[in-house]
C-alpha cells in the first residue's frame, strides 16, 4: 500500500526492508506530546490567519485532545507503517475527524514540525535536568555544613599535600555543577526560538502568523531563517555538550568515592543501600553505583561524538540523516537522569570516618608549607629560601620517623636558628586549615559562610 500522506505518485508500497530503515516510530514517539502541542499552536494560528475553518479548526483541536489522551493512557497504537510520529498522529487524527485532518498540515512540513518538537523537547530536558541538578547540589552543601570542620588530606598528584577540610571539598563540585546549570541555561536560551512556519525549507506562500505561534510555544521569537530552522541541529549538539560536561564532573566525583571507599583509604563508606557484594569473594563491599556513574560518561561524549559526526557533512537544508539526531540526545537524557539519581543518592548515603581522614591529612608532612609561611610571615625570611628551610625540617623529621610538631626547639634552631619554639603551633593540621581565610579558602569559617552563600546562590530554580 503506498502511503497516504506521500504517496500521490507511487504505486506500490515500500520494501520491508525501507519501512524498517526508514520508520522512526519506535524512538520518536517520544515526541509525541511535544507533535501534538505544536500541532494545536499551528492549528489555532491558521484559524486565527483565516487559512482554515472555525468548524475545522474545531475539529481538529478536539481531535488532538482526545489523541493525547489516547497516549497518555496508553490506548494509542503506534504503526511503523506510518513511519513516525507526526504520520501516527495525523493518520489517528483522520480515523478520529476524516477530511479536517487533511488540512492540519497546510503551510507546514514535517521539517519544521520535527525541529519544532525536538526543540521544545530538549528545551523541557532542561528544565528536567536542572531540578535535578539543584537537589545534587542541595544534598553537597547538606553533607558540605555536617563536615564544615572535618579535616582530610587535600591532594595535588594524587599525593597528599595540604590539610583542607571536607566541607570545602563538596563545595567544590557544589561550583562545577552551578556552571554546569548556566552551560545548560545558555544552551535553553539559544535554542529557544521557534522554526514553526519555516515550512520544508523555502517558508510559505500563506499569510502566517509565525510570532504567534512562537509565543503560543513559549518560544521568544521565531527563527530568522527558513533554511536555518529546518536544518541546524546546534541545539541538540550544545545540549549533548553541556550534558557530556556535566558527566566528566560527575566521573570525577564517582572516581574520588571509589578511592575512598578503598579499604587503603578508609575514608568513607556506603550502606547497602549503595553497595554490592561479590559472587566469590566473601569479604567484599564494591562500589558499583559510583563505577557505573564514572563509566557512564563513556556513552554521553559518545552520544555527542555519534552526532557531530552525523550532522557534519550535511548539505542545507533537510536531510533524513537527520532523523538520527534523536536517540543519542535521549539516551544522554535518560543516562544523566539516573547518574545524577544516583550521585545525590551517593552523596546522602555516605558515611565518613573522621579519624582515619583526620590521621591521613597529617600523614606526609603536609603542614610544611605552614611552616615555610611561618618564616615569611614573622622572620621575614624569602619565600624561596622558607622552602629550603621548610624542606630541611621534613627531611629530618623523616630521618626520625616523627611528625614536624614532635621536632624539639633545639632541632629546629640547630637547621636555621630563626625558627624559633612558636612555629610548633602553626604547624597541626587544624591550625593549618584554620589559617586559611582567604576567600575561597579551605579554614572551616569560611566553609559556613560558603555554604549560606551557596544555598542563596543555587536552592533557586535557574541559580547558577
Ligand atoms: N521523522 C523525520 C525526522 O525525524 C521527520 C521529518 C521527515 N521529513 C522528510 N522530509 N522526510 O527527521
């Protein structure tokens, strides 16, 4: 059977091998109420322009209800034979109202309904993602203010290199996910204009109204370009972009839960709720929440990748290529959704053994630098020849297999004899992140303040 939308000048129908490469029913359905938001824009608009009956128009506004309702509840059959989404609903449209149907589609091609619907998809992913986003933050700042003055080893090389404390490291991916919300927020912004009324490619000989269903759509304009609506898919790739950011940020959090849930590191475990066991080693307490949320970004760079590679040698305007654009863009939705489920879930499961973080953040002399400021600060000493100093005091106390405040007054002035008894104090590990009050610094004061600033800034909708 040839098609009834197309099929004025085919005969026969299409192989079943073309319907199955060419149906795109089975992903696209997604769209379904996106299709059917735009259809009614389009529709009231080509009433309100005079192009189409009060008593059609009717007609077909009541007809798209009763569809939408038909796939809310599941009682919607979707046909490969009718290719995709926007055929689906037209063809049930037409079972439901007949002739009316037909005119639906007057002024409008499936090229600018597509990119219609798939902007105003992504465009609500968005808006899905960045509550999400908010609540990871809220549960970071949550564990940020009940470890505001838990101390643990700040690392640079993966060695241990000055104490900090671990509110302020939550806080740090408190940051990247607030600048991953306003990547997310530009790319809402740009998108956000309507190709409805570009037609196929060339825009229409009918007097449209192309503001109105702009802002029927909540778009804030329509786009420019006829040739430029039907066929960038920019949107969809800055999308994949932010979102592929997003969870090289989350990689990196699930890579540092992994480290420290290690029985080396100590420094944090999960309950069972976030744990599994092993099939043959008894002992065993794996992380696989957070491995699966590091390995995760593997598919949603890909996702990005896979398009770019798509989009980039297509001629202007439309191609079917372009039919391709849809899954790697859900599968990066839906992926993200359960990374940043699982990463907030994470974060609120975790407990922290202060001691061993504690023990761990004086391990390695890692107060050193202290003592070098030190010098600077009351001796008025060079900071390069501080460094010396400092790096003579380390070498002896790890000649004694003792920490730097265990050195007596006698070692320290016999290595240079302006350090004086005084130093000892500043160099504990509280006394080292309670120094650090420069703003954005690591001192548990400036962490509480941190937080409340945090809290105002990003526990808003759109915070970034
Ligand atoms: N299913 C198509 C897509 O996703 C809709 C647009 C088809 N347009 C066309 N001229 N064949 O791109």
């Amino acid at each position: 059977m040839t098609s009834q939308i197309w099929g004025g000048r085919f005969s026969g129908g299409p192989s079943d091998i073309m319907e199955s490469i060419n149906a795109s029913i089975d992903f696209d359905k997604r769209l379904a109420e996106q299709d059917i938001r735009g259809s009614r824009a389009h529709c009231s608009m080509l009433v309100a322009q005079g192009i189409l009956s009060k008593d059609d128009g009717e007609a077909i506004i009541n007809g798209l209800f009763k569809i939408e309702k038909e796939i809310r509840d599941g009682n919607f059959s979707f046909k490969r034979s009718l290719e995709d989404i926007h055929m689906n609903i037209e063809g049930r449209l037409s079972d439901l109202i007949g002739e009316p149907a037909g005119r639906l589609h007057t002024a409008r091609s499936r090229n600018d309904q597509v990119a219609t619907d798939f902007r105003l998809w992504v465009r609500a992913a968005i808006d899905a993602l960045d509550e999400q986003l908010l609540g990871l933050q809220s549960s970071l700042i949550d564990k940020a203010e009940a470890h505001a003055d838990t101390i643990m080893p700040g690392f640079t090389h993966l060695q241990a290199a000055q104490p900090v404390t671990f509110g302020h490291h939550l806080l740090a991916y408190v940051e990247m996910i607030g600048r991953d919300r306003g990547r997310f927020k530009d790319a809402r912004t740009r998108l956000n204009e309507s190709p409805l009324g570009a037609g196929a490619l060339a825009g229409t000989s009918f007097p449209l109204d192309r503001a109105r269903t702009a802002k029927d759509l909540d778009f804030d304009r329509p786009m420019a370009n006829s040739l430029d609506a039907v066929s960038d898919r920019d949107f969809a790739l800055e999308f994949l972009s932010c979102a592929s950011i997003l969870s090289v940020h989350l990689s990196r959090l699930a890579e540092e839960l992994v480290i420290w849930a290690s029985a080396q590191f100590g420094f944090v475990s999960f309950t069972d709720a976030f744990s599994t066991g092993s099939s043959m080693m008894p002992q065993k307490r794996n992380p696989d929440a957070a491995e699966l949320l590091r390995g995760k970004v593997g598919r949603i760079i890909g996702a990005m990748n896979g398009l770019l590679i798509v989009v980039k040698g297509l001629p202007l305007s439309y191609s079917k290529d372009m039919q391709e654009d849809k899954e790697p863009v859900f599968d990066a939705f839906d992926t993200l959704e359960l990374c940043l489920a699982a990463a907030t879930g994470m974060i609120v499961d975790i407990s922290v053994n202060k001691e061993r973080m504690r023990n761990a953040a004086g391990a390695g002399y890692t107060t050193a630098t202290d003592l070098a400021d030190w010098l600077v600060r009351e001796q008025e000493v060079t900071f390069r020849d501080s460094h010396h100093i400092a790096g003579q005091v380390v070498k002896l106390a790890e000649d004694k297999g003792c920490e730097l405040e265990e050195l007596s007054p006698e070692e320290l002035s016999e290595i240079d004899e302006r350090l004086t008894a005084d130093v000892l104090a500043v160099v504990t590990v509280d006394a080292s992140v309670n120094s650090r009050t420069s703003y954005g610094g690591t001192a548990p004061d400036n962490v509480r303040s941190q937080i409340s600033a945090a809290r105002a800034r990003f526990l808003v909708k759109d915070g970034t």
